[in-house]
C-alpha cells in the first residue's frame, strides 16, 4: 500500500472529525445564544410588568380595558372626554414616610375613609399604602382591598398626585425588628391638625398606621384643591372590580328592560335596629333579640334606648310598612319597579307583606340573578353591598329610609352625575304625619298633601352644605353633597 495514499486519507478522517466538532460546538454555541437571550427577554418582561403594577402606564391600562370589556371601550372613552378634567401636573417631591391605614366599617364608611386618606397622604407628602379593609365588624367581610376595588386603576388613576404601593418595602416589615407608630387621628380635624400634629411623628416613625379611618378629616373649611382631591378618588379612582361591574351593569339592564324603576335603601336590618335601638312594630322576643345583640357588641356604646323617643326624634330608619305608607302618599303607583337594595330584612318576608301588597313589583338581586352568579360573592357583605351601590346609583329614583353612609354616598354620586333624583326622607316629620293619620286626625288627602310639600326641597337638587360650626356631627356629610366639586346649576358644563 502506498504510504503516501494512507496518510492522505487519515487526515481526510482527522479533518472530517475536527470539522464535525466545530459544527457540533457551533450548534451548541447558538443554541447556548438562544437560551440566554430568551432567559433576558423574560427577565425583561418580568421586571416591566412588576414596574407597571406600581406605575401602570396609560397604554398597559387602555390595552388592559380593551381586552377585559370590549363592549363598553367605546363608552368609556366618550364619558371620559367628556366628563374628566385634565390631570394635575405630575407633583414631584420627596416622600416624608410611609402612610398605613386599618379601615373600619362597612363598605361606604371605608369607602369615604380612603378618599379621606389619601387626601391626608397628598397633604403632607407620604406615600400610602393601599389600605387594609375592615374584616371584624359586625359583618365579618374577609374580603381585600383588590376583591372589591380595581387596585391597578386605583394606583394608576392617582399617580400624578400621590405614590401608592401595595405593600411596605422589606425594610418595614415587623420580621426585621421594625415598630410601626399605630393611631387613629382625631376625628374632623383639619388641614392645620394634619400638618402641626400628626406630620412632625413621621420624622421619627417613619411609619405610622392610622387604625381608625372613619370621619377624620373635617367637612369643611378644607382648601379647594383638597376637597376636590377627594372627588376625584370617590368618583374616578375608587372604581369595582371587573366581575362586580359586569355584574352589577347585568342587574341595571334587567331593571331597565322593563322600564323604570326606584331603589329603596330598605335599612330594616338586625345590625341597624339593635344598633339604634328601634323596635317599633317588633314583637317583644324580636324587641329582646335586638337588645341582646347590642349587648353583646362592647363598641356599641349606647345599650339602654327608648326605642319611641328615639323614633319620634327621627333617628329611626322607617319600618318596611311605614316606608309603604309615604311612597303611596307620594303618588308612586302600585306598578312601579322597586329594587330593594339591602341585605336580609329582619322579620324576612312577614315585614316586607304590606310593601309587597302596595307595591307588587318588587325584587332584589337574589330574585333578578341566578343563584350560582350571586355564589362568588357569598359571605362577602362588602361586594353584596358594592352590588347594590351600582344598581342605586344607575336607578331613576333613589329612596333611602335611613341617611346611613351608603344613603349619604349614593345621594352624593347622583348629585355629582347631575342631580340625579333622591328622596330624602324627613323621618321625624313623616312618623308624626303618620301617627296623624293613624289616630284618624288626617285625612288621606291631608296626609298625602303634607308628605309631599315636606318632601319638595328633598329631592337631590343643588344646594348648599348645611355648616354646623363646632358640631360636625350634626352638619351636612361632605361625601352626601361635595359641592365644591359640582356645578352651580343643574346642567353641569364643567367637572372637577
């Protein structure tokens, strides 16, 4: 064999070999390239999306909106246009601390509760915490600030005006040896209160947690800017989840399929009435019932009542046949669409016999949806609750038969959605109208006649917040007419 010939061809071997080296290395190389750019892309990916949750820009937002409700975008965009001012110029400022807030109470209590803090936030330059929702009330709602509220459009609809976060930096947190500051601040206090008692702490607590929220800013005497702030939380910001709004908007289109329709705020129900003490047309058990019940709630201060004296003083909510009574006296026909919005009435359907018999079209959103869409929101009084706002805010008339906080936050929306009708109830006036009738002193004309001229200056229209000076209590709420964010005239050209 020709030697020559044998060494050419293990070389043509060793070449073959090292050159299938090089293209296996060359594939590895690329593939290895390949792993490492996608490992970048998602870490890319991840890291904007986790900015987005605290920032949310308005593309990420409308792009969201777009493919979660196609159907109302359109809508959306026309009532933004035409309803939103323009955003405030971004305000840049160094965070003075970190602002925690325990809100107490049911659903609209919270709800005027945040708007009040993150005006508080805004004043003094601290960047808020989303706020920790009340779940050891008398409710007992186990429900987050994000089951009920859009948290994103919360944060987002805020950013030029105030940092939010969902959560405390580590560094905070209680398992690293940090103590929070915890306080309520005093009720109705004021700018001043705000700035000379409470923002000096924060530069020795750099965190403090307000542990009761409820009606601690003033109604009044607060600068224009702020009160409008806490317009455009109550009214922009603070908007439901998207599962409460469809359902929500599902329970307005079946009422409005058959025309029109009132909500009544029927507030006859166990907490209110062992609350307040109000037992007329009660048994004596039931009577007994309630006043157990308000024993048995130490932070219910007042336990003995007179329940007659406190409903001839007009502290009572008007009992379901009482309720009856006036809106027959007012003219409302026996066909008209009622919803009742409220939870269980006490008594169940024996209370609500002469309302039904009055007015026969009655329903609630257990009658008007399916029982598996209403499951999600069981044992969750809040989002129940938030169910009933929608459908009280979207209804032709609104009639409360108590001014508790959902009766004063609906009336407020109504007013500021155009003056929207609202009855409210003269309670005192109209037990003593009733207890005319009943004796026999009024006729049913008479009766009729005096219901309706108490009733004429009650019905939503503009007017002036009613100031009480040192008695904020006793003074018109701010969230029931925010009439510095509203239009001196019933046609509204312009919106906060």
């Amino acid at each position: 064999m020709d030697v020559r010939s044998e060494n050419s061809g293990g070389q043509v071997v060793r070449w073959a070999k090292i050159q299938g080296q090089v293209i296996q290395r060359t594939r590895l190389h690329v593939w290895f390239i390949r792993v490492c750019s996608s490992i970048v892309v998602w870490t890319c990916l991840v890291q904007i999306l986790a900015v987005g949750e605290l920032w949310q820009p308005k593309l990420l937002t409308s792009f969201s909106n777009r493919m979660n409700d196609p159907g109302r975008l359109s809508i959306q965009v026309e009532k933004t246009i035409s309803s939103l001012p323009p955003l405030p110029p971004s305000r840049n400022y160094t965070s003075n601390g970190f602002l925690r807030v325990s809100c107490n109470g049911g659903l609209n209590q919270m709800r005027a509760a945040i708007c009040d803090m993150v005006t508080v936030a805004c004043l003094l330059n601290l960047t808020l915490v989303v706020p920790e929702l009340d779940k050891t009330s008398f409710w007992a709602d186990p429900s987050d600030f994000e089951d009920i509220f859009d948290v994103g459009h919360f944060i987002n609809s805020l950013r030029n005006e105030i940092r939010i976060v969902k959560r405390l930096p580590k560094r905070f947190n209680r398992k690293y040896g940090f103590q929070p500051l915890i306080m309520p601040p005093v009720s109705w206090s004021s700018k001043k209160y705000y700035l000379e008692q409470i923002l000096p702490l924060f530069s020795k607590h750099k965190v403090i947690r307000f542990n009761r929220t409820d009606t601690r800013l003033a109604n009044n005497g607060i600068p224009l800017d702020l009160q409008r702030l806490r317009c455009r939380v109550n009214f922009q910001a603070l908007k439901f989840t998207p599962r409460i709004e469809a359902l929500g908007d599902k329970l307005v289109h079946i009422l409005r399929e058959k025309g029109p329709f009132v909500a009544l705020h029927l507030r006859y129900e166990m907490d209110m009435l062992a609350f307040s003490g109000c037992t007329h047309g009660c048994t004596h058990e039931e009577a007994e019932e309630l006043k157990h019940m308000r024993y048995a709630f130490p932070w219910w201060r007042e336990k003995e009542i007179v329940s007659e004296e406190r409903r001839s003083q007009g502290l009572c909510p008007l009992t379901p046949e009482e309720v009856a009574l006036v809106l027959r006296a007012m003219d409302f026909d026996k066909n008209t669409q009622i919803y009742i919005a409220s939870g269980e009435i006490y008594g169940g359907q024996k209370r609500l016999a002469t309302l039904r018999t009055t007015f026969p079209q009655i329903v609630k959103k257990e009658t008007l949806l399916d029982p598996e869409e209403l499951k999600q929101f069981q044992n969750h009084s809040s989002q129940m609750a938030a169910l009933d706002f929608i459908v009280s805010v979207a209804s032709n008339i609104f009639v409360p038969s108590y001014d508790g906080n959902m009766a004063k936050l609906v009336e407020g929306h109504r007013r500021y959605l155009g003056f929207k009708e609202t009855i409210r109830l003269d309670r005192k006036r109209v037990v003593e109208l009733i207890d005319l009738h009943h004796n026999g002193t009024l006729s049913w004309t008479e009766f009729s006649g005096a219901i309706k001229m108490a009733h004429e200056r009650r019905r939503g229209q503009p007017d002036d917040r009613r100031i009480i000076n040192e008695k904020p209590k006793e003074e018109d709420y701010f969230y029931a007419n925010p009439q510095e964010c509203l239009c001196n005239a019933t046609s509204c050209g312009n919106d906060i």
